[in-house]
C-alpha cells in the first residue's frame, strides 16, 4: 500500500502517480486519457512558468480570509465537470440577462466562490495576458484548496481550454439531487463513468465545508411531504440537528440541491446557523464524514443513501477504519478523472481573457 507525504517534491509527484495506477489496466486506461485529450503536465512551465504558484499563493490568502473557500471552489469543479466537462462553462454569465447561464440553473443556484477564481485569474492575467485558461485555474484552485485543508495533493494534466457557450438546459441534468436515493446517485456516475467505489470516494469530498439549515430543514421536520422527520435519521442525531436548527418559520428547500451543496446558503435561518458533516468543527479533509455515515449520521439524504448499496457500503466502511491510505489513493484517482471529463483542447474553444464573458473577435 502507498503512504504519501505532504512534501509536494518531484519525488512525491511520481509516487502520487504510481499509486493512482493500481493496476496495469488504470495506468493503461490513464495513458489513453492523456493522449485523446492533449493535456500535458507542466503545460505552462514554458508559458507562464509562476502560473501554478499564482494559484497556490492566492489560494492559501483567500483560504486564510474564507474557510469555506476549498469547498465552495470543489463544488464549482463538480458542477463545471458533470455537465459538459471541465470547460469553465459553470462561471459564464449570461450577456442579454435572459437568465440562461448555467448558474441560473436551479441544481447550481447555490453556487458560490465565482468571485475566488476572478481574482486568481486576474493575478494572472497580470503576470502572463492570455494564457492561463478558466478551466484550468478551477481545477488547480480546487486541487490546491483540498491540500491546504489536509487532503492530499495530486498531479494535474493542465493544457485545458475554455467553453464559448453556457449549457442552461443541460444544467437540469446530471447533476445529483441531495434527496436522491442510491439507485439514482450510482446511475448518474455510472453515466460519467465513475464506479460505485469512485462515486463514494468523490463525495468524501463531504468533510469540508459547511452547509446551511435551510437544506436539511425538510429532514427533520417534514420529509418527503410526511410531517415527519426522516425515518433513517439516528435518533440522537435527529435530536441535535433539531436543536440546531429549530426554526418554526418553514423555508422552502430545493429539491434540486446538488451532493456537493457544502457552500454557505443566501437563505436566512435561525441564528443564520451553519453545519459541518460532522458534529465536530469539521474543517479539515478527513476521514470523519465516512465514520458519521457508518453511524448512521449522514448530514444529507443522499450521504446515508451510500449505506443502501452492498458495494457503496462496503467503501464507506474501508474509508471510515484504518489510517486513511485508502480514501486519499482514491480521492487522487476520481479527482484526477473528474478534472479530466469532457475537455477542450488544442484549437478548440478558447483562451477567455475574462471568466465571466466570451472573448469577442
């Protein structure tokens, strides 16, 4: 079994990279990735040589000013890659105000932290005009905003290219719903190509971050329509989540809400109260949001669902023991796949001098 260190040396690089490879199938299937989509490592190294510093050194600033920052940036990353791919399409704003971008979309209206990657791009539009895409500074940002909360560092292809169009109406789908059930969460990875395993090892990209009551109100008082709490809710754990969220005045809950909904919401509730995944604070990538679901203590609908499924199950159960080796080997292989979905590169699409616009000719 691989061990990684956190010393980000040329060393360390090729072990992350060997042991994404577990098997001569994955290191075929990693080499066939690469090829098809002329991505590269070290993309910039001759054309902004800092670019990937900028990133780190504005993450670790805007992570010092916002916690919250890591896992709002992850959640943009999913919400970018799962509908056409890792495009930056996800920070397109509408230009005639027709209210047809993506983020209008009702499963991304709680999308935060669009902003964050606008002050890393215009660090380095400074430092290199033109050459860094959107796409590529969302997953480094992500990347390096997991790392700096204690999760692992993995290498990333870059040479990644920018969307011209936001996809409004795919929006609608293929983005998973925090009161779906097992079947449907396993099937819309399926779709991606993620295995029950992988899907499992990307939402443990749960442990950070926070989220608001207004999400979970409907499990613990009117789930589903019933008027009663949720019935797979633990007791004690429906107890605290009523104490902490206790909140008489009804707020509507989005049906939509994505599994990656760990952003502050602009809704308001008692106290304006937020939630980790965990009882506990909750602010650093562990393994705690795999022992919380095992206890039957899954913040989300959709988190306790993984206990459904005999295989998904199982992967909860060999995150939550141990040492950890096993989620972080994981979480660097689905990452690295996640980032690579869907891709533009060479001539296509562009270069966008703006995230929030298309260049215009």
């Amino acid at each position: 079994m691989c061990h990684l260190t956190e010393s980000f040396t040329l060393g360390v690089l090729m072990v992350a990279v060997f042991c994404v490879s577990k098997t001569m199938d994955q290191s075929v299937s990693l080499q066939k990735t690469r090829k098809s989509t002329n991505l590269q490592y070290g993309f910039y190294r001759k054309k902004c040589e800092k670019a990937e510093h900028i990133v780190l050194s504005t993450m670790r600033k805007l992570t010092s000013e916002n916690s919250e920052t890591p896992a709002l940036l992850l959640r943009l990353v999913f919400h970018d890659c799962f509908i056409r791919g890792c495009d930056a399409s996800i920070l397109l704003k509408d230009p005639t105000n027709a209210g047809q971008s993506e983020t209008e979309a009702t499963p991304n209206l709680t999308l935060k932290g669009l902003e964050m990657i606008d002050i890393i791009k215009q660090k380095l539009e400074n430092e290199c005009p033109g050459t860094v895409s959107c796409a590529d500074i969302l997953v480094l940002a992500a990347r390096d905003g997991i790392t700096l909360m204690g999760g692992p560092f993995y290498p990333l292809l870059t040479g990644r290219r920018d969307s011209t169009e936001s996809f409004y109406g795919d929006s609608f789908q293929g983005i998973p719903s925090s009161e779906d059930e097992i079947r449907n969460i396993v099937g819309i990875f399926k779709r991606k190509g993620f295995s029950k395993r992988e899907t499992v090892a990307l939402l443990g990209g749960h442990s950070i971050g926070s989220i608001n009551c207004s999400i979970i109100q409907h499990r613990v008082e009117n789930f589903r329509g019933t008027g009663k709490p949720d019935d797979t809710l633990d007791d004690d754990w429906l107890k605290q989540l009523t104490s902490k969220c206790n909140n008489k005045q009804r707020h509507s809950s989005q049906s939509s809400s994505s599994l990656l909904e760990k952003s502050k919401n602009n809704r308001k509730t008692k106290s304006n109260q937020k939630l980790s995944s965990s009882i506990p604070m909750g602010i650093m990538f562990d393994l705690h949001y795999f022992q919380d679901v095992l206890r039957g203590r899954g913040l989300l609908f959709s988190d306790q669902q993984l206990m459904k499924d005999p295989t998904t199950a199982d992967a909860v159960r060999n995150y939550a023991s141990g040492d950890g080796s096993d989620f972080r080997i994981d979480f660097i292989q689905v990452m690295a796949k996640l980032s690579n979905l869907g891709v533009l590169t060479g001539s296509q699409g562009q270069v966008r001098i703006n995230c929030s616009k298309v260049n215009r000719t």
